[in-house]
C-alpha cells in the first residue's frame, strides 16, 4: 500500500509539473519563440552586410541609421557632404535638408564660401573668395552682404579699386566706409547703394607732367599701399591687434591738408560725383547740425551726426533745389567742370566756399568694419581646417535633378 501510495504521489507531481508546462505553452508561445530566435527584424539590415569595412563611421553608427529609417544614406541633419548636379559640392552642418549652421560651399567656376548658413543661405560671419581674385569678409544677412564688413577688389589691370571697410546693405556698399583705389586716391564718407554719396573726404592721387614731384610721391605711396589695412591673411592677430586707428584710415594725419600730388574733394558727394555746396547751403547745414546737437544734448543720446547717406534729402536742400540761388549754384559747378575739363584736372575744395567734413565720424565705422572682417577671417579659417579633406564615407547626398 504504502509503495502504491508513493507511486500516486509522484505520478501526480509529475502530472501536475505536466500541465503548468503545457499552460505555459499555450499562455506565451510566441514571446517564448522570438526570445529563441534573437534576430529582431532591421530594416536595411541585408544592405548593411554588403558594405565593407570603414573607419568611420562605423558599422554600428551605420546601423543605427538605418534603424532610425534612412536606409537611402542621405543625411539630411548632421554633417555631410552634398554633391550637386551643376558640380557645386557642399561639405558642413545641414538641417532638415539644407545647408544650416557651418560649412563651405565651392561653385564649379572657382567661387567659394566659408561661414555661417541659415536654411540654405548665408548668414552670419563668413567668407567668399571668388575666381577673378576679390574677396569679401564680413555680415552676411539671409544671402546678401549686409552689415560691416570688408572687400578686397579683383587684381586685374581693369580694375581701378583695391580694397574697402565699412558699412553694407543688400549687397551694395552702405552707410560709411573708406575705399582706397590703386593709384594712391582714399575716399572716406558716405555711401548709398554702392556709390559715393553724401559727406565726404576724396583725395584724389593725379601724376601730371608738369608735375614730376607729386608724379614720385604717388608712385612711393602705391609702393608703401599707403591706405591699405594688410587685412586678410597678410597679417596674423597679433599684428592687426597692435595696428593703431592712424593706420587704419590710411595713414594720413592731416585729411583736409593738399600734398605733392594730392588733391582733396571735401564737402557733398552725390551719386558718386562731387557736388560742392555753395554758401547758402553751408549755412543751412551748419544750422542744422547745430539744431540736431541740441536734440541730442537733451536727449542725452549720441547721434551720428553727417555719417548718413542722405545728406541731400533734407527738407533745407529740396527746398533750395527750386531757388535762384540753387540754380546759380548749378551754373558755376558746370562752368568749374568745365574749366577743369580743359585743364586735365579734377576739382579741388580750395575752389569752392570750405564746407568741412568730421573725420573722426567714420571712424568707428571703419574700425568696427575691420574688426568684424578679423572675426570672420577666423570662423572661416576653423571651418576649412574642420571639414578641408574630411573622409565623409557614406555621409554623402547626391541630388539627382535638383538645381543647387
């Protein structure tokens, strides 16, 4: 009995193990199946076992990616390579698709960019180096130069400019800025839309035959760039730093004083001509700077005084446009270009009532231009050296069919 109870006991041990098995069975049977199998199902998975060792990135980043659903390879938010179909190649930081944060971009004719993007614009500090030789340093506002910055001019024969600090819009050359040309002249005031044009100091380097000495002295200030900065790679940070104001704004100490072979254009420049003032108008002017200290005195804030452009949009100078007085004014400027026409020489403010233009208005422009192009130089230079010859690997995206 006693063995034939034992046996009971154990056959319904074994029994019930039996059933708690079978509920198992029939309560998880396709958890307990994929745990067997260990292979979760990656999309791209096949693809990833075609590729071929690579340094970087590795097979892991490169799963990873596939697995976050980009089995096509095309990054389109980190940092990649873009190859476009007219030749361009983007090589920096994209998002969402588009050229956004660092990077450089190199057009197919030789141009190229080093700076800040915004949504595929360039915005920010930055560089543009183009094929003729020109280079712009600066602001960049959604694609367009605009903000300070400076320009180094093409070195062709053509080309009469040789560089440029100061302020831009749109584009174009706006606000205040100094420019200095190949032949010696320095132009310092105001500009609007890429012309000279409002108060200003010109002067003017003229070689003449009757004139061998000033024909010498220009020759040695073209040799000694005097007005040039040595911006852009001619000198490292610690030779600009030490650069003092004197030299930034060409290194002349008297700007309304006429030397051998220098003529000085001081007053009003209008669409990029001289145009004198006569007294009438000197006089209005000097009021209305006057009456514009007063407001600032109790205001208490700074103004910019004649550094604007639109020095001959004024309620005083339309309304003397339609006097005798500013007809007269006319009259004389043309028979002056005339006369000077015939004598091979450009005008002088000595043949004109002095209208005298404040030098050190622009020259916190000047300053701020030159400095914003040292900080930009900068960023571009960190950029090159980052991505300059980066083995990309498969972080490249090819559009097919897509303009740049």
């Amino acid at each position: 009995m006693e063995v034939t109870a034992t046996t009971q006991r154990m056959g319904a041990k074994v029994y019930m193990d039996n059933l708690r098995d079978e509920g198992r069975k029939k309560g998880q049977p396709e958890a307990k199946k994929e745990f067997q199998l260990g292979k979760p199902v990656v999309p791209g998975a096949e693809y990833l076992a075609t590729i071929p060792h690579a340094p970087w990135p590795s097979r892991a980043m490169l799963k990873r990616r596939i697995v976050l659903g980009t089995p096509e390879l095309i990054v389109k938010n980190g940092v990649t390579r873009v190859f476009y179909p007219s030749g361009a190649v983007y090589e920096g930081e994209v998002k969402d698709g588009k050229r956004h944060g660092n990077g450089m971009y190199k057009w197919t004719e030789g141009d190229s960019y080093q700076g800040m993007w915004y949504m595929g614009l360039p915005h920010g500090l930055g560089v543009a180096e183009y094929a003729s030789g020109a280079a712009y340093v600066g602001e960049w506002y959604l694609g367009d130069r605009s903000g300070n910055g400076m320009y180094f001019f093409a070195p062709h024969p053509d080309e009469p400019h040789k560089e440029y600090a100061g302020q831009w819009r749109e584009d174009m050359m706006h606000g205040s800025g100094k420019r200095l040309s190949k032949d010696g002249t320095v132009y310092l005031g105001g500009w609007r839309k890429g012309m000279r044009h409002g108060d200003g100091i010109c002067r003017v380097a003229r070689d003449s035959f009757f004139n061998p000495l000033g024909a010498a002295a220009n020759l040695v200030r073209r040799t000694r760039n005097t007005g040039a900065t040595g911006r852009f790679g001619e000198l490292d940070a610690k030779q600009k730093h030490e650069v003092d104001v004197e030299q930034l704004m060409g290194g002349i100490k008297d700007w309304h004083a006429e030397e051998m072979g220098i003529v000085v254009q001081e007053g009003r420049f209008v669409h990029d001509e001289y145009e004198p003032r006569d007294r009438g108008e000197i006089k209005a002017k000097k009021m209305r700077l006057k009456r514009q200290a007063k407001e600032e005195e109790k205001s208490g804030r700074p103004g910019t005084g004649e550094s604007m452009e639109d020095d001959d949009a004024t309620a005083e100078e339309l309304a003397e446009e339609n006097s005798k007085a500013a007809m007269k004014s006319r009259k004389r400027l043309q028979r002056l270009r005339a006369l000077a026409k015939r004598e091979g020489r450009p005008l002088a403010a000595k043949d004109f009532p002095e209208d005298e233009v404040d030098v050190e208005i622009f020259e916190p422009f000047v300053q701020a231009a030159m400095e914003v192009s040292d900080a930009s130089e900068l960023v571009g230079k960190k950029i090159r050296a980052k991505y300059h010859k980066v083995n990309f690997n498969f972080r490249v995206h090819k559009y097919e069919g897509q303009v740049a």
